[in-house]
C-alpha cells in the first residue's frame, strides 16, 4: 500500500506540464506528483513549444493577449513576460520588447512561460503535497491490486534501468502520435534527402542542411507547412518550395485589426431530415454555408477570409449533435474525405506567419514568387539514379518533378487503433484499458472529466488522458474541428477540469465511488438541480424549487456557486481560505434546509447535501471554462483594450 496517495503524469509537454501546475494549485491533502518525460528537449513545451522542435522564428498563431494558461486571469502570460520573464538569453529582436494584447510571441517564450508557472506552483504548494520530476520511457501501465503500476526505463542516472513506480491516478499526456506516413514515403523513407519530422532532433538536423538553392517538396499544405517554409527562410533558402497537397488548400491570415468574436446562427434547416445520409450532410452544409456567407458578407461586414472560420466555429453545436446522430463510418468518411478543407477553413493564420508564405508565392507562371501551391495528388516517389535526388509522380495528368528535398508536413496519425506506440498497444489492444474513439477514428474514447473507457465501455477507474488523444471527443462532445481538437484553450480547459476531478476524488473517495452523474449534465444547472431532484425521489413543488436554484445564483455574491467559483480562481491556498469557509457555511445551511423539507435523518441529509454541492462544484469548474463567459481582464492596462462580444446572428 502506498503511505501517501501518488499522482503520475506521463509526459511533461504542454498538457502535463499545465496539468501539474493545476494540481499544485488546487491539492491540499497528502499527496505526491510524479511528472514523467523521456525527452529533456520536450520539457514544458512538447512538439509546439519545445526546444528541439521551435527556433525563435516560429511563433504562436495566436496574440498575447490570448494565451495565458489561467481562464480565469486572462492577463496572466502578459503580466509574465512584461514583468517577470527573464531575458537574458533572448536575442535582440524580443529582448526589450514591449508586449501588447495583439502581439506575436514566439513559441520558445511560451514554453519559458509554462516552466516558470510550474516552478511557482511548486514552491507555493499545500505543505502536504510534493513534486517530484522524473527522467524516463514510460513503458508500461498496469493495474495491481487496489491501485496502478508504472514502469519506466529511467534516464536520469548513469546505468538506464527500469524503475516500477506505484500510482493511484494516472494522467497519460503523451501527446501525438508519430507523424502521418503515406506508402510513397516507403522507398525513401532511408534517405537524408527526404525529412519525415522536423519537429524531432533528427529532423531538424536534417532541415539545417538543405542549401539555400535546392528545390525543396513539402507535403501536406497545413500548419505545419508554414513552420517547414519559416524554418528554411529563415536559414537563407531562397530556392524554389512547392506545397503540394491533394486539393491545394490553405489556410487564410487575419486581417491586421482581427478580434476574435463567438456568433450564434441557426440551426441549420438540413438537420430535421430523419435520416443524416452523407449526401444530404454535405448538400446541407454546401447550401447553409453559401447563405450564412452571403449574409456576413452583405449585411454585418465580416472580411471574407475570416468568414469560414466564423461559420465552423458557429456551428461546434450542430456539429456534435450530426456526430451523434450519423453512423460512424459515415462521420469518419467526411472527416477523412475533408479533412483538408476543414482544417484550412476553421484555422487562418496570424500575418506574422502567413505572409511568410503568401509574400513568397509564384501567382503564375511568368511571376518570381519562391514558393508554389501545387494541387494534386502524389503517386510514388522514387530515387534519381544518377545523383539520389527524389522523382515524384502525380496521378493524372501532372508531369512528375525532381527535388533536392521533401518534407512531410501531414500531420500526425490519429488512429489509436492502429499505432506502433507501444504503451497505447498495451494499453488498448492487451489490457483493454483503453478504446479508439468509436466515431471519428480519432483519439480515444472518454468519460467527460477525459477518463478512459474500457473495451467494454465502462471507465478504467483514474486513469485520465489529457491532449490530442482526445480530439475525438472534443469533435463528438463539443463540436470542435481543426486546430481547435488541441488548441491552446481547449486543452487549457482540459488540464482544469481533470485536476480539480482528481482533487474531488481525493477529497470526497466516497462519495465519488458512490454516485455517478451522467455526462454533461454539469453544463446546465437546470437539469443538475432536476437529475438531483428525480434521482433521490424528492418531492418538490415547482416554487419550492427556486430555494435551490439560489445556491447557484450568478448574480448572488453570497451564493454557494460564487464561493466555490471565488475558491477555484484564487490559485494560492493560502487565500482561498475565506472561500473554503463560505463553502463550509453554505453547505451545513443546504443540509439544514434539505433535513427540515425533507424529514429525513441527518446522515441521508448529510449525504444528499454533498451531492447537491458536488453538482455545483462540477458546474461552476464547467462556468470558468466556458469561452462564452469569458472572464474579466482585471489589470487596467489591458482591461481597456479588451472587446469580449458574443455576437448574435440569428436570422428568421
């Protein structure tokens, strides 16, 4: 048995580095946090932010003024890298900067930023709680008797051995899978003229040999395009680039002035079919888009390039409501068959990184522009005899071309079904602790606080996932498409939620094994107070039901909602006392009230009490992470150039 309850976290990239920090934050009992990373150049950062994958050229499609790791202090990167970042190893270009709301940051200060805030929340942690880094391959997970076992092959000694590591939670942040692989690939996959991934060591390494004349291939027209077309300019390439990619789309920039702005449209009329077919699907969506562009256009001036993304974003509800009703194979079909254009379509790019590319383009064939979007679609790749460049062929009609170099840029494998990742083979395919998610085909199935689901589809009990792994879920559950399955604030939202799940788990193990509330019941409050109502066979009257609603006023400072949101935006434990307090207070009133309406004894009052509070727990933790509540810019400075606008746009 294990003395004190044990946290592991494997994988120390951006969504295990956060999710440590939030239960530094937030843990109050006895505790130790295990922080696991195979990969030093991968600590605090990962693929997007590391120090293998980022030079100080690539920066976040993102501004400043968005960034911050807190929802709730949205001026919290911003006050970091102005006030207390240290600068000594920045180059001249960001060394006396001046960060503003709309400013580009570059992605190697970002993940300055999340080290310095773990660093922090460490020092400042409940006296009870401990972190501990570890250098190692996690290589297993298994259950043993009432609690898991992690094995990892350590690093962080002279003799690599393999270390069994007991846990009672298990936080899997392992982030992507091995890039995308396309059979083409496999005749050159050996050679150093072809990069396979230039986010790893081996891959930048062989991107800083390409001369600055070669003829370069990427692959794959998405994000990571723009990072393989930033890292060649920006070690003098002036040769020819060709993006090709199947239907040559790419992503959109922003207008200078852009302002990210959350607008509700119609259902669209589509969806009251019966039956959601892929033609009526995609003939619905072709016919709902042209009318919504038209209308954004004509009537409420949105720049046309930014138009598609609004559209998609709009429709993240129906979205999640045609995953559910569709079969899966037809959700996998039209995820596979547009991935491209729906990608390009929600993302578009922040100048400071699309004029990049669209500075350089050739617009025809008489024009000087280094770089050229080729449509098509790639048959075979083969070796020139004579000197080892690489031959491609098209299907159709294309001519085949010859290139110095290529570089993939698909992206990363998303199917958990069919990985060479050891750890999620066991995981999935031998232990059957794990399932591939159902239906997308992305990621893995879980539970609304990111539990895996077993084969079966009951949860594999504290084991968590946070990240990419759980793109289809955020597709199926929240309607989320693109970048957005792993941006920033989505797996912002994630790392909050699991560590404050783990936290109620710590403090209340009872009742948490007691009681189970169904999925997404915690997103409105209406139908936690009736669940509660109905579940425990309460009998209420309507006006009766009012006297619950107020514990969960918004506009009631004294409410127990507000204290427990008061609790949760306070980070240091030191001053969340008074909140912990009010709590206390308002749950011994609630356990009163419930005793006297209900006649019941203390002990079942006790209990539904701490049901009731568990609801409104779990609703005000959903409240912070709303992006349509978005919180309050509390530093003058920045609060005054602040636009948050819920546009409406509902047309009859």
């Amino acid at each position: 048995m294990l003395n004190k309850k044990r946290i592991v976290i494997i994988g120390a990239g951006f969504s295990g580095t956060l999710t440590a920090i939030r239960l530094l934050h937030f843990c109050e009992s006895e505790v130790e946090i295990c922080l696991i990373e195979k990969d030093d150049a991968s600590n605090y950062g990962g693929i997007a932010f590391g120090q293998t994958s980022t030079t100080w050229a690539h920066l976040l499609n993102i501004q400043a003024g968005r960034i911050t790791l807190f929802r709730e202090r949205p001026e919290d990167f911003l006050t970091w890298v102005n006030e207390t970042a240290d600068r000594a190893t920045w180059p001249p270009k960001w060394k006396n900067h001046a960060f503003s709301l709309s400013c580009m940051v570059p992605r190697r200060i970002y993940s300055q930023y999340l080290a310095y805030r773990l660093g922090e929340a460490a020092r400042l942690a409940h006296a009870g709680v401990t972190f501990v880094e570890l250098k190692g391959e996690v290589l297993d997970a298994r259950r043993e008797n009432q609690h898991w076992r992690v094995t990892y092959l350590a690093s962080d000694c002279s003799d690599a051995k393999s270390v069994s590591l007991p846990a009672n939670y298990i936080v899997f942040a392992t982030g992507h899978l091995a890039p995308m692989t396309k059979p083409f690939y496999e005749t050159v996959r050996d050679s150093e003229r072809f990069i396979f991934n230039q986010y790893a060591r081996r891959g930048r390494e062989l991107l800083s040999t390409v001369k600055p004349d070669e003829k370069v291939m990427v692959v794959g027209s998405g994000l990571a395009s723009f990072d393989a077309v930033v890292s060649l300019v920006e070690q003098g390439h002036t040769g020819p680039v060709t993006i090709c990619s199947r239907a040559g789309h790419m992503h959109a920039s922003y207008p200078l002035d852009h302002q990210h702005d959350i607008i509700a449209v119609r259902r669209p009329p589509f969806m009251d079919a019966e039956n959601l077919c892929i033609d009526t699907v995609v003939d619905g969506v072709k016919g709902e888009f042209a009318y919504l562009r038209d209308l954004f256009a004509n009537q409420y001036g949105v720049p046309e390039q930014i138009i598609p993304e609004r559209i998609i974003k709009a429709w993240e509800p129906y979205v999640a409501e045609l995953v559910t009703r569709m079969e899966a194979n037809d959700v996998r079909c039209l995820l596979n068959k547009y991935k491209s254009l729906i990608v390009s379509s929600r993302t578009s790019t922040v100048p400071a990184i699309g004029n990049v590319i669209r500075t350089r383009l050739k617009t025809d064939s008489q024009s000087a522009g280094q770089v050229t979007i080729l449509a098509a679609q790639i048959q075979h790749i083969h070796r020139v005899n004579d000197d080892n460049r690489l031959c491609v062929t098209f299907n159709g009609n294309q001519d085949p071309q010859i290139f110095d170099r290529i570089i993939n840029c698909l992206g990363h494998a998303t199917d958990y079904g069919n990985t060479c990742n050891s750890l999620w083979t066991s995981m999935i395919q031998e232990q059957n602790l794990a399932t591939p998610h159902i239906k997308t085909g992305r990621g893995l199935e879980v539970t609304q606080h990111g539990e895996l689901l077993a084969l079966e589809g009951a949860p594999s009990t504290n084991l968590f996932c946070v990240g990419p792994m759980r793109q289809g879920d955020e597709i199926a559950r929240r309607g989320r498409l693109g970048a957005f399955v792993f941006s920033i604030g989505t797996l912002r939202n994630q790392c909050f939620d699991i560590a404050l799940e783990i936290r109620r788990r710590l403090n209340q193990p009872v009742l948490q094994q007691t009681i189970r509330t169904p999925d997404n019941l915690h997103t409105c409050w209406e139908s936690s107070v009736r669940w509660f109502i109905e579940t425990n066979e309460l009998n209420l009257q309507e006006d009766e039901l009012a006297q619950f609603r107020r514990y969960a006023s918004p506009n009631d400072g004294h409410s127990l909602f507000a204290a427990y949101q008061g609790f949760f935006r306070t980070q240091d434990h030191r001053l969340r006392q008074p909140f912990a307090e009010e709590i206390a207070r308002q749950k011994i009133s609630l356990a009163k009230e419930i005793t006297r309406r209900f006649s019941i004894e203390n002990t079942r009052a006790q209990f539904l009490c701490e049901v009731f509070s568990n609801l409104l727990e779990k609703h005000a933790v959903h409240s912070l992470c709303d992006i349509s509540k978005l919180a309050k810019w509390s530093v003058p400075q920045y609060a005054n150039h602040v636009r948050n606008v819920h546009a409406q746009f509902e047309p009859a």
